[in-house]
C-alpha cells in the first residue's frame, strides 16, 4: 500500500481569475497524493487488517495494501525469485545496507455512466527509491538515509470528464514530469526517533496502512480534507522538514513536526530539485498521539490516531476577493486572510474478525475524520467509514475486498462562489454541499510484488470545481476503474 497517496499537483489549488473563475477549492494539486515513501517503520509499529507485520511491510506512503508475498507461490516463480541475478544482486546490496525499490503504479477508469460526458483517462507514475542503513555502510548506527524520485503522468477522468476536484485516479498530478520526493535522514534515539531533510508531511501524519487499499484519492494517503484547507506538503511534493516522534510505551507514541510551506516548490520545472530555504510564506507544524497495536501483541490488533494541523499561512478566503465582494463575480483575486489555517482529525482501524489459529485471515473496519476549526476553508469537514477483508477465498490468503464511503462537505463560502460562478455562466442554484463517494474493489495478488484491483466507484453530486461553465448539477456519476501495482524488486525476489 504505498506513499498512496498515494499519488500532487505540483502548485496550489489555482485562484480565480477573471478568464477561468476557478475557486481556491480543494486542488488535486495538492490534495490528492499517492503512495509512495521509503520512510522506516514508525516506532511503536502496529499492524491491522491488512496482513502485514507493519515492523517490516508498513512504511508511510506504500501502495500495498496486503502482504507482499502470497501464501502459494507458484514453484516455478520461487525458483526464478531466488536463482536470477537481478534478485541475488538486490539481496546482497540490503545485506550491505542498500535497499533499492522500483515501483510502477497504474490507474485507468472511465464513467459509462454520468458526469459531464462519458470518457476515460489513463495516469501512472513510476518511482524509485533507495534506503541506506548508515551504520553498514560508514559505521554511523542507528541512522538510515532516504532518497525517492518519482516520475508522474497522464490525464483525470475527473476533472476532464466528471468536472470534479477529487480524483478517482491516486496516480494522477495536474503537474507530470520527475521529481525528487524524498531526500533526508533519519536516526533512531532509543525511544525517539528523529528526521531531517526533505520530506511530505503527509508521508508521517493521519495515515495507515489501509489508506491505500482504494484507487480513489478520498483517502490516499492521507484523507481528503487536511490537503485541500490546509495546504499540506503531501507526495510527491516535498519541502524542508523536521519531524520527532516519542515512544512512550511500546503501543502508545506522540509526534510532531515542522515543514516549510513554500508552494513556490511544487511548480512545473522545479522537479523538486529547488532546495531554496526560508523562502516560503509559512510553517506547517503537526502534531499527533496515537495508539498501534501488531498482530504480534493481540489477537485483534487496532490503530487509533487523533491530531492537528496549524499552517501559520492563513491562506484565502474562498468567496471575497480583495475588495470584499464575490470573487466569481469580479473575477478579482481571492482576499488573503490573517491567522492561521488550523484542522483537526482523528482516524480508527479495528480488526474484527481472524481466522482460527495464526492465520492473518482478518476483517478490519475502519473510520476517518477531519474538521476545519481555523481560518475559512473550502471544505468544513470530511468522514469516511469503511472495511478490508484480508484473505478472500480458500488459497487466496493475500487477496483483499475493500469497501469505503466518504463524504466532503463543502463550506457555505464555497457554495457560495460556486453559485455565483454559476449564475455568471448563466444558470441558476447553487451546487449541493456534500459530495458522496463510494468505493468496491478486489485486489488479486498475483505474485508476490504483482496486485491488480478492479474497482466500481460512485459519486454522488459532484462538486463543478472544474466545470467552469456548468449552469446546472452535475449528474451522478459510475466509475469503472482497474489499478495496476508492480514492485519489481520483490518480483525479483530482492
């Protein structure tokens, strides 16, 4: 399940202006990330429904949202995975310290039904990334050196023919090209742990290993809402950071950090590579507690997590401009506003079911949920609810079915630019304020680093954030979808 989340736009939600009239709305730019961070294991590691031992499997970002290896591998395939020099080379290299990843992800969807008008859309990114165990390789223990780049592209079935913000495609950025995801150092303290560098705040905060288990991006990787209202540095962007997380107990740890907001870093021809400092227009601080629990340590393991986010850019309003009066009217830049852009959230993953024995057979449910309690946002508050079954049928131990349902409930401003944009188009009403989204998939493990899930994804009024000149409701819409995940260092048996 990787960091998903997932998949960025590589700038902020765009402003309105007076030729496209776009409000500063939740924006795939930032708000919808994918998996994918080489980040180590978090400390005080839990495990929950997903069959995964999150002290060896789980790092923020994956994509993978069951095991990575299947319960019958074919004789033949486990032959080619230990006798073929890429996967003898790739062992030896993380005997030594060097663990090498290559992942490719693909999502394809299509809505035979609803929307602005019926079509399909393709997106995929291709990453790579390399964790270095310091203290093999120069002798400095206990400290590990992150490097990731990713490679995004393709095109948005929702935006292009849905009109809506929210993604049903994790892999998509409205900015493709390369980009250096990830590039800092981390060193373990006993019970502290601390990172420097460049990094997502959203690689290390509000996520779990479940996250991912979707193709849409309402939860990948970290849930719809945080990114959108409070612009948080989120994969692929990254930006200057300093994250420490305390182990009070082995199941019970606090966290916080401080990243740089500087969205002059997300811009197309950046490429990530702009190491500017002190160059941003705020500070993005995080805090969490949470409680994890393995497999290991109980028969029904859980994972609960409450924290905040403050962005101490306040952001703009997304209704005035800066005279005050409707900015899709005027077509005037949005006002700036003072203080600080503050969310809170709180998320629960719950096995409820395991098969006799130690099988890691489970059903796991899940809840998530953000609210705005700082400067006016585009969104309120987001809630999502749902479960992943690990091991579906008999000899299908690491197939997963998961299900999930959220809703983003857009704030009074909000609408209220959206109405106004769509009287300015000339029609009349106002959009609804809470877009529903609901998701069904079955993820095949095909071979171990091979997963292929098919997924039917349903949309209740979506929101026209990119439907510019929409002067009436967009229809409900179906959304048919297939994600491809290959993790060719595990395929090779690395």
């Amino acid at each position: 399940m990787l960091n998903l989340a997932l998949a960025s736009a590589l700038a902020l939600a765009p402003q309105s202006t007076p030729t496209d009239k776009l409000p500063p709305a939740p924006d795939q730019s930032t708000a919808t990330e994918s998996p994918t961070t080489t980040a180590r294991p978090l400390t005080g590691k839990g495990e929950v429904g997903n069959g995964q031992d999150a002290a060896t499997a789980f790092q923020p970002g994956q994509t993978q949202a069951a095991p990575a290896d299947q319960s019958m591998v074919p004789t033949g395939f486990a032959r080619f995975q230990q006798q073929n020099p890429i996967g003898k080379t790739l062992r030896k290299l993380k005997t030594d310290g060097i663990a090498l990843t290559l992942d490719f992800v693909d999502n394809l969807a299509a809505n035979p039904v609803g929307g602005i008008t019926h079509g399909s859309a393709e997106s995929h990114w291709v990453m790579g990334a390399a964790d270095i165990d310091l203290g093999k390789v120069v002798g400095l223990s206990n400290t590990h050196l992150h490097v990731q780049g990713a490679w995004f592209t393709g095109n948005s079935l929702g935006r292009e023919s849905i009109g809506n913000s929210i993604s049903f495609q994790q892999t998509w950025r409205p900015v493709s090209g390369p980009r250096l995801t990830q590039f800092n150092i981390e060193h373990d303290f006993g019970r502290f742990n601390l990172m420097v560098g460049r990094a997502a705040l959203n690689s290390y905060f509000n996520n779990s290993p479940l996250n991912c288990a979707f193709m849409s991006n309402v939860t990948c990787l970290t849930t719809y809402g945080g990114i959108a209202d409070i612009g948080l540095t989120a994969y692929p962007n990254s930006s200057w950071a300093a994250k420490g997380r305390f182990a009070l107990t082995d199941r019970l740890y606090v966290q916080t950090g401080v990243f740089d907001y500087n969205t002059a870093l997300n811009a197309a021809g950046k490429n990530g590579l702009d190491l500017s400092l002190f160059k941003g227009s705020g500070v993005l601080i995080p805090g969490e507690i949470g409680y994890e629990t393995s497999f290991a340590q109980e028969r029904l393991p859980r994972r609960y997590k409450v924290g905040f986010y403050i962005n101490t850019d306040g952001g703009t309003n997304p209704y005035h401009d800066v005279d005050g009066n409707s900015a899709a009217l005027t077509g005037l830049a949005h006002a700036p506003q003072h203080g600080a852009r503050i969310g809170l959230y709180a998320m629960a993953d719950q096995t409820v079911w395991r098969a006799p024995g130690k099988s890691k057979r489970n059903v796991a449910l899940f809840g998530r949920v953000f609210g705005n309690v700082g400067n006016t946002a585009p969104i309120d508050w987001f809630a999502s609810a749902g479960f992943v079954n690990t091991g579906t049928f008999k000899g299908r131990d690491n197939d997963t079915i998961g299900f999930i349902v959220s809703d983003t409930h857009f704030g009074r401003d909000e609408i209220a630019f959206l109405r106004d944009r769509r009287a300015a188009a000339g029609g009349t009403g106002a959009p609804k304020a809470d877009e529903i989204i609901g998701e069904l998939n079955y993820g095949f493990a095909a071979l171990p680093g091979l997963r292929i899930l098919p997924n039917l994804q349903y949309v209740i009024n979506p929101d026209p954030i990119y439907a510019v000149n929409r002067k009436t409701d967009i229809p409900d819409a179906i959304v048919i979808g297939l994600r491809i995940d290959a993790h060719l260092a595990q395929l090779f048996g690395g």
